[in-house]
C-alpha cells in the first residue's frame, strides 16, 4: 500500500467567474478559491490555502489559472483531477495537476501571463455569448485597434490604466511582450502577454482600444496616455465579463512527460 509523503500539486484550473466575487476568498462572498479549498477538504479531510497565479476580479473567466498546494494525500495527480472535478461546481473545473517542486510558486515563479478579452461587435445581443463577450454595438475599426495594439508591446508605465493599488508608492511599469486584435465574424479579440499587470490594467487598455475603434481616441492620444505616468487612470475599464486568464508560463512547468 503506497505510504503517506507530502508533496506539492499544482493544477490548471478552468472557471466561468460570472457567479463569483472574485478568485480571492472573501468572507461573505463566493469565491472561487473557497470552492476549490472545499473540493480539496472533501477530498483530503485537510483544510488547506491555496496559492494562485493571480487574483481575478469578479465576474472575469479563466482557462489558465494556476494553483499550488501541500497534500499527504496518496492519490496521483490524475486521481486527484477527476476527484477534485467530481466535488466542484459546474463552472469551475480541473483541467491537469502535476507534482511540482516544494519551492513552487504559482504567483512568484510566473514568468509571463496572457490574457484575452472579447468583444461582440453586434446591433444585437447574443444569448450564449452574453457571459464571455462585451457586446459593442457602434461600428468599429478594427485595423486601427490592431495597430494602437502593437503600441503597448515593450515596457511602460501603465499608471494611467490602473485601478486602486495596494500600495501608494507601487511601481506601475509593467513589460508586454505582445499585444493584438483580431477579428472572427462579430468577435473582436484583445490578446496581450505581459510579465505582470495592475489591477484593471487588461480592462482598461480594452477600453482604449474600444475608443480608438470608435474614433473617440487617436492612437497619438493613446501614446500619450502609455507614456504619461502617473496613477490617475484615464482609460475608462470595459465590463469583467469579456475577460478571461488564458496562460500563465514558468520555466520547468507543467514539467516534460
């Protein structure tokens, strides 16, 4: 019979934020991180707190957040996917779990997350969109947004699309890798990679990008707010439900089969 040792996981976790305060536990709100530490206290009899790549905000979606935490359990990491996923809600699921080193840190260790948020441009609603996509009714100029996109690769100081930081005398410049739009019939995708954001940060450069489609910003207008500085935002935030976490990479992990 396999002996009990303690061991890291770390999983890749799927949700649909809409009926979530927000991945961070809250006391007298729904959480996602209080849904997954009660699958793994049904699975494993243990209280646990789990570290997380990132904290999203209310009603924002992921497919790619990423989890860590200590167990004595002897289930394997599959067992653990299906018996985890047999405990949780409908809209949160396990989609892989790995054994990871005990020095893992799913915050700390990333060296670069992707995010995308969706827009549908329509006249009309879609009922099956109206969880994953803002719906923009005015016309849009796609191309432009694509070439204002391009604008926020290499490193800035993003204060301007900020929201409410922890820390008054925070740093406020981030690195971006990439950033695009891309269009699919009426969806409008807002791809960006960066090392880290700021708190509605992703949010608010969607908006941006928005208004540069609607011609109420002229990209040198946008250069200016990427290259102004300072923590008073001026990007108005797009809603939480178009966004979603899609990937977060490490060096190492998920490790090599």
């Amino acid at each position: 019979m396999p002996t009990t040792q303690n061991k890291r996981l770390a999983m890749r976790v799927e949700y649909e934020g809409t009926a979530y305060s927000g991945f961070q536990y809250q006391a007298n709100a729904p959480s996602i991180q209080e849904e997954l530490e009660k699958a793994i206290a049904a699975l494993t009899g243990d209280e646990v707190r789990i570290r997380s790549a990132g904290r999203t905000d209310a009603g924002v979606h992921a497919t790619g957040q990423v989890i860590a935490f200590d167990t004595e359990s002897r289930l394997g990491p599959c067992e653990f996917v299906r018996a985890m996923n047999y405990h949780l809600p409908d809209d949160i699921a396990i989609r892989a779990a790995h054994v990871v080193p005990d020095e893992f840190d799913p915050r700390r260790h990333a060296r670069a997350r992707s995010y995308r948020y969706t827009v549908l441009r329509s006249s009309t609603p879609s009922p099956l969109l109206r969880r994953q996509a803002c719906l923009v009714t005015q016309a849009l100029d796609v191309a432009m947004m694509g070439e204002a996109a391009i604008m926020y690769e290499g490193e800035h100081d993003f204060g301007r699309f900020a929201g409410p930081l922890e820390r008054r005398d925070a740093s406020t410049v981030r690195f971006v890798f990439e950033s695009s739009v891309r269009e699919q019939g009426d969806l409008i995708t807002f791809d960006v990679k960066g090392n880290a954001f700021l708190p509605h940060q992703v949010r608010r450069m969607a908006g941006a990008l928005v208004d540069v489609g609607r011609g109420k910003l002229s990209r040198d207008d946008l250069k200016l707010m990427i290259d102004g500085g300072g923590t008073e935002a001026v990007a108005h935030s797009m809603p939480a439900l178009g966004l979603s976490l899609v990937n977060v990479e490490y060096d190492g992990y998920p490790p090599k089969d």
